[in-house]
C-alpha cells in the first residue's frame, strides 16, 4: 500500500523491503476474481498478505496506509468510497489500536525519537549534500540528543546541524 509505505519511509525512516520478484501489483492480483470490482481496498489487501511472501512487508504497511484511506488521493475528506462506508481501523504491529486518522497521528507523533532521528538524517543529506557516512554517526546522534532536551524544536534541529563537524568541515 503506497500510502503505508510513504509514512515507513518519509516519516519513520524504516522502510520496507523490496517485493520479491513476480509478485503481481495489487490490482493485478485480484483481476481474475469475479468479485474483484465490489471488493474494497482493504479486503483486496486481505487476499494479498495472505501470498506469505508478502504477508511480512504488508503487515507493517497496510494498517498505516489503511488508517489514512478517509484522504482521497489529492487530500480530501471522504467518508464512502463506491458507495461503502470506509474502514480506516488498524492494529499496528506493535499492538496500539486505532480507529480514525486523528488516533493514527497521535500514534505517530509518539514515535518522537525515531522521526527526530530521521529528519537528522534527511537534515545532513540536504546540508552536506551528500548521504551521512560512517564517520557522520555519532555526529548525527549527538544532533538529534539536542532537541529532544529542547522539546524537538527543528530550530533547535537546524542551528545543530549547520554548527556540527562535518557541516563547517565539509568538502566541496
């Protein structure tokens, strides 16, 4: 699930695997069904993590992607789609339970740490210009200790990154 997959890797930073080979693409894989026009998103979702080869990614994304589905796909608000009523309930992998978006965000936004740690990341890429090396680690864990003591604030965040070692010291 595309939406699932974009907060694992552009908020969480913990992508998912590549899929194996020849696994067919979601609608691809229910297209010889005779129900495959009325079934919904999530039940489509269903038969596909039942393939074990797919079961381990989807377990981690679907929920995550499903918990947004009220967005249509330029962010409008929606409550039905083909006329059923959508279904954005989940239970993560780690056992928290949602059942709207606004439960799914404050989920989200308890995972400070790992989303501080990510944006460092993505931080350092964008000032460096290049990706973090080896030598970069304990910089970037030094970065991300500071505005967690300073309730996250990305000024905070900036001003640590663009005073760091390997910033002032970078090569051009």
């Amino acid at each position: 699930m595309k939406r699932g997959k974009w907060i694992l890797d552009e908020i969480l930073g913990a992508p998912p695997p590549p899929p194996p080979p020849n696994v067919p693409e979601l609608n691809e894989a229910s297209k010889d069904r005779p129900d495959a026009k009325t079934l919904s998103l999530r039940q489509r979702l269903e038969l596909h993590r039942a393939d074990p080869q797919c079961f381990g990614c989807h377990r981690r994304m679907d929920t995550l992607g499903l918990g947004m589905e009220n967005f249509d796909p330029i962010g409008r608000w929606r409550e039905n789609e083909s006329g059923k009523r959508i279904d954005v309930a989940g239970v993560l992998p780690t056992g928290e339970k949602f059942s709207t978006p606004g439960q799914l965000k404050k989920i989200l936004a308890a995972c400070r740490e790992d989303f501080a740690r990510w944006l460092t990341e993505k931080m350092f890429v964008f000032a460096l210009g290049r990706a973090p090396e080896r030598c970069d680690r304990r910089e970037i864990k030094r970065v991300v200790e500071s505005p967690r003591r300073n309730e996250y604030r990305f000024s905070t965040l900036i001003e640590e990154v663009v005073t760091s070692y390997p910033f002032r010291h970078r090569r051009l």
